[in-house]
C-alpha cells in the first residue's frame, strides 16, 4: 500500500464526506447508538471547508483515494462540518490560547495502521511552527484511548446537544 498524505482541497469534499459517513458509522457503532450518530453526521462530523481554506485539514490516500483525513485550527470553532456554522469564526490568539484538533477520521478498512497518529504528528508540527504552545480538541468516546495515548489528557467530559435532540457524551483534551 502505498500512502501519502497531503493537505486536502475543495475538490476533495464530497470523497471526505463519503469517507467520514462511513467512518462515523463504523467505527463509532460501538460508542454511540444509531440515533446518536445520525444526529451527528452532517453538523458534528463533516468537512469544515475553513480548515482547507486555512490549509490546515490533512488528507491520507492510497492510489488517490482518501484513506483518513484530520487538521488543525487557529479558529474559535471547537467541532462541526460546515453545516454547523453560524457566522465568521475569528482566530486564536496562538500566545494565549490553544490551537484546537479537529476532525479526524480514519477508513475502517485502515483503522489501527498509525495513519491517524500520523497525521496527529503533521496536525501538532504545522500548530507549533505557526506559534501554538498548547494543543486541544473535542475528542469522541472512539478517539480519546488514541489521543490518551499520544500524550493528551482529560481537561472535561460534557454532552452535545445533537440536531435530534439525543445527547452525544464527548471528551476535551489537552496537551
């Protein structure tokens, strides 16, 4: 298998779509029931096309194809696709605040290989090098052993409210 990983593009929004849909409902089918995931599919895990623009989202494929995708922010927004939005979303202040990780997936198929711990890697470099000292997300139930792992700690669990209405329990994590 032969992977590469690059920054994503525009054009590569309905692949990562298709590529999140699956591995939303595969890989987290043993963290969050069916409800859960359908509420979260569109708003809380989709393309948040500012990252691309801010040349931030990271892309793995294997013969152009899109096995696993994840970035970074200097943005306010803590998780969600572009369907979440609900206006501009100012920057950090990389001296005060932290830069935040966000939305990783990985193809099922791919799980487990290293691919997401790779780009977490490309995710904290690119962070630190524009000025960031301190990194943090909003982590899924499925991500947070990977994250853990990688060397972030539990700052809070709290639910989010889905479009549904069903509850969605997620981890905050920092390093």
């Amino acid at each position: 298998m032969s992977l590469t990983y690059r920054l994503a593009q525009l054009s590569d929004i309905p692949a990562l779509e298709a590529l999140i849909a699956l591995s939303t409902r595969t890989l987290q089918a043993a963290y969050y029931s069916p409800a859960q995931i359908a509420g979260a599919l569109g708003t809380v895990f989709g393309v948040d096309s500012q990252l691309i623009h801010d040349g931030t989202y990271f892309v793995a494929e294997t013969d152009g194809l899109p096995v696993a995708c994840g970035g970074w922010s200097r943005r306010r927004t803590l998780y969600g696709s572009d369907q979440n939005k609900t206006g501009p979303d100012p920057l950090r202040d990389p001296q005060t605040e932290p830069a935040m990780i966000r939305a990783f997936f990985v193809h099922p198929d791919h799980a487990r290989e290293g691919i997401g711990r790779h780009l977490l890697h490309l995710c904290e470099d690119a962070a630190h090098e524009a000025g960031f000292q301190r990194l943090e997300m909003i982590a899924t139930l499925a991500g947070e052993p990977l994250y853990h792992a990688c060397g972030y700690a539990v700052l809070d669990r709290f639910d989010i409210s889905l479009v549904n209405g069903h509850p969605m329990p997620v981890v905050r994590m920092g390093k």
